[in-house]
C-alpha cells in the first residue's frame, strides 16, 4: 500500500542486513533519525524572524516573504503522501540518506542565495528534500528496534527531537540573523554532516515493492500549489488578475482528478475510506486549523514585532521563547493527561486553549508592553502540546495496525498544508502595511474561530455501534 509512513507503526520489523554482514548500531540509526527530525521541524519555523531582515537585503515586499516560508512547508506538505513508498521502494536507510543530502545542498543554496527568486527556488528543493526524510526516519527507527519496548523509548526520544527543534525555531533564528540571516540555513550543514556520520553506521535497509499513485502525487502538488499561489498573488496583486484565476482553475480541476483517482485508483495514496471514520475527519480537520493557527500567528507576529514594535530579530526571538517552551515541554505532560481524561476530550480542550490564547492576543492595543504579548502567546502554546499528541493518538487509535503509517502520512500532510495556508492568507491579510493592525486582528480572530468550530465538531459523542 502507498502512502506516507509519517506515524509510528507498532508492528515490529524486521532488519535485513546487507551482504556485507555489516549490522546497524541502533544509537546511530537514533541519532541520525532525532537530527533529521529536528533540523525538519526546525526549518519550518526558522525563517520567520529573520524574514524583515531578508526583505531588507533581497527585496521582494510580503509576497517573497510568504513564499521564503511556504516553498518549504508546501513542498513537505505535498510530498509526504508518497514519501512513504519512496522509502520502502529504495530502502529507509537510502531513502533517509538520499533526502538528508538534498536538504543539505539546497540549505547551502539559500544561504548563498544572490536573489529572492533562488532562495525561494532552494526552499522548494529543502522541502522536497524534508518530505523524503520525514517517513524513512521513522523506518530506520522501526528497524533498529525490533523490540517493541526499546522502539518505544527509541521513538519518545524522536518525538522529543521534533518538539526541540520547533522550540529552538524562533530564538535560534533570531540569534543567528544578529549575525546575518543566512546562517539560518547554514547552521544546517554542520549538524547534517553530524547526522550523515551516524548514518554510515546503519546498514542499507531492505527494499519493497510498493506502488506509487503517479497521479495522485502529481494532482495533489497541482492542487496545493495553485491554491496557495492563488491566495499569495490575490492577496497582493488582486484575485481578478488572469494568473491568479488560472491557478484557482488549475487547483480545482487538479482536485477533482484527484479525488477521483483516490476513489477509483487500485493503489491510492489517500483512500477515501478513512474519512468514514469520525475520529480520523476530526483529527485531520483539528490538525489542519491547529496549524493554521500557530504558523499564522508566528507568521504576522514576527513581522509586528519588528516593524511595529521596532523589536530587534534576537528580540523577537526572545519573545517567542515562553510560547515555545511551553509547546515542547507540555508534550510530555500530555501523555498523563490523554491516559485520563482521553484523546478526544484532550484534543479538544487544546484547541478551545488555542482559540483563546489568539483572541488575547488579537485584542491587545498596540500599547502593550512586548513582554506582556510575549506572556500573552503561552496558552497558544499549552493548547499547541495538548492537542497535538491527542490527536494523534486519536488518529492512530481509529485505524487498523497496517495502516498507521498511511494514517500518519495524511495527518502531517493536513497540518502542513494548513500552515502553508496560514502563510498565504495571512500574508494576504497585512499585505497593506496602512492597515497591518486589522489584518492581523481579522487573521488571528478568523484562526480561533476555526478552531472553536472544530472543537465543537469533536464535543459530539460518537454514536455506538
């Protein structure tokens, strides 16, 4: 079966060592998976501090700036579905090593990027590169751990690597812009070449043969892009130019080709079946919003902190510090609040906290100190480390066993769209710096009021059966 192995799997594998005899050194296949996670998730968030000072060296006004951020999130986002059966088609090991070294060519390509139009073109290549690393440093984890207890530990820690790296995103970027914003991306070189070194101590991983959906892979980057397009030109240029109405009939007519080779397709990439089962459609949608939610407010937020504010790139760094902290930290509180109170009515309380948290912000007179908005952002980031983990759960708890990695694939691919979605709309929202204030103010309110219409989606009790 296609599809993207972007969720843990709790079927054990089995590691099938290459002619050689060489075996794999479980911490190295580890580590090599932890860095990979962690420089993923750190790429997404990066940039977006240090995006005042590449406008201010580049050009390119607001829409370069979206799509600095969404070439990589959308890239991953429209990927993931068929990175799964990328790796076990060549292998997790190669696949892992493959997208590792594609991500590291293209992060030196943005660092040395002359012109907005590279850097743009380089976090295209970055977020391809991220989209065939993300399931295979699942894979590698799965078959260096045969043991299910050992997996497990193995696993938390690269859960743990995820929720660093999202962490790290905004104050490092802020730290490394004091320099120049183009260490953002060389930083990933050192630590890459780190992960490369313990790759060499994994043995090849065995190959599959798993089909590809061709079609469902082309139609769904059609119809990402063209919406995402759409959405970022419109919002600058005006959604009546011919391009922009060209690529809304592109994304649509994609969409429905899609939707309907999944429906009839023999091996799809995203069956249509699983958004029959109640809990999956609200783990999807609730992700999808969650992401809009936090990538839009990191988004606009970074922007107001220094072009309002007159913040500084470490400053605003800083001020997303509590926000962030909370997110990563409160994951591992998470797991004691799931086991009580259930994945459901967790997730669900997350995004209610979110929701508030974004109309606090949003009211907040452009008076108030950085500090305060900057303690403001903590209950984003307690609903963020809440829902997250519970929907996940949610989502696998609802699938059979085989198809978690599938199930996982599609639930990344709905938040990273989101957050690509989020980039575009908010963008569009604050493109007119006379009016930046109420953009942001519409953005973060119509960002809650998603999430609370979610929310109270998930408070139904599913009937029983």
């Amino acid at each position: 079966m296609s599809g993207s192995r972007t969720a843990a799997e709790p079927q054990p594998q089995i590691l099938i060592a290459p002619a050689t005899g060489r075996r794999t050194s479980p911490a190295a296949a580890l580590g090599a998976a932890v860095i990979g996670f962690f420089v993923i998730t750190l790429d997404a968030l990066i940039v977006s501090v240090a995006l005042p000072s590449m406008g201010d060296d580049l050009g390119g006004g607001i829409t370069g700036l979206q799509w600095v951020v969404d070439g990589y999130t959308l890239m991953l986002a429209a990927l993931l579905l068929s990175a799964g059966a990328i790796s076990d088609r060549i292998g997790a090991r190669q696949a892992f090593g493959a997208g590792l070294a594609l991500f590291l060519v293209a992060s030196a390509a943005c660092g040395f990027a002359p012109t907005l139009p590279v850097l743009v073109a380089a976090r295209l290549v970055q977020g391809a590169g991220a989209a065939v690393m993300m399931p295979a440093t699942l894979a590698i984890i799965r078959e260096a751990y045969p043991d299910a207890a050992d997996r497990t530990r193995a696993l938390a820690l690269w859960a743990v690597g995820g929720s660093v790296g999202a962490a790290a995103g905004p104050l490092l970027g802020g730290a490394l812009t004091v320099l120049s914003w183009r260490w953002i991306f060389f930083i990933n070189v050192p630590v890459g070449a780190v992960a490369l070194l313990l790759l060499a101590r994994v043995a090849r991983s065995p190959r599959r043969p798993v089909p590809f959906d061709r079609t469902g892979q082309i139609t769904a980057v059609l119809t990402m892009g063209g919406l995402t397009y759409a959405l970022i030109e419109g919002g600058e240029y005006g959604f009546d130019r011919p391009e922009v109405l060209a690529a809304l009939a592109v994304a649509a007519v994609s969409l429905v080709v899609f939707l309907l080779g999944q429906a009839r397709g023999a091996h799809p990439m995203m069956p249509l079946d699983l958004f029959r089962s109640r809990p999956v459609a609200l783990s999807l949608v609730a992700g999808f919003a969650l992401n809009i939610g936090f990538y839009g407010l990191v988004f606009v937020l970074s922007l107001y902190f220094q072009d309002l504010r007159g913040l500084s790139a470490m400053a605003t760094g800083v001020a997303f510090l509590p926000m962030t902290l909370v997110t990563a930290g409160g994951a591992f509180v998470s797991a004691a609040i799931i086991r009580r109170a259930g994945a459901r009515v967790t997730m669900v309380a997350g995004q209610f906290v979110m929701a508030g948290g974004l109309l606090l912000v949003c009211l907040l007179p452009l008076s108030t100190p950085a500090w305060a908005v900057a303690l403001l952002l903590v209950p984003v980031g307690i609903g963020g480390s809440l829902a997250v983990p519970a929907m996940t759960g949610l989502m696998l708890e609802s699938v059979a066993p085989e198809r978690a990695g599938l199930a996982g694939g599609v639930l990344n691919t709905f938040r990273q769209f989101g957050g690509a979605l989020a980039v575009a709309v908010f963008g569009a929202l604050i493109a007119d710096r006379a009016t930046f204030l109420h953009g942001l103010r519409v953005g973060l309110v119509s960002a809650a009021v998603l999430l609370v219409a979610t929310a109270v989606l998930g408070l139904r009790r599913q009937p029983r059966h």
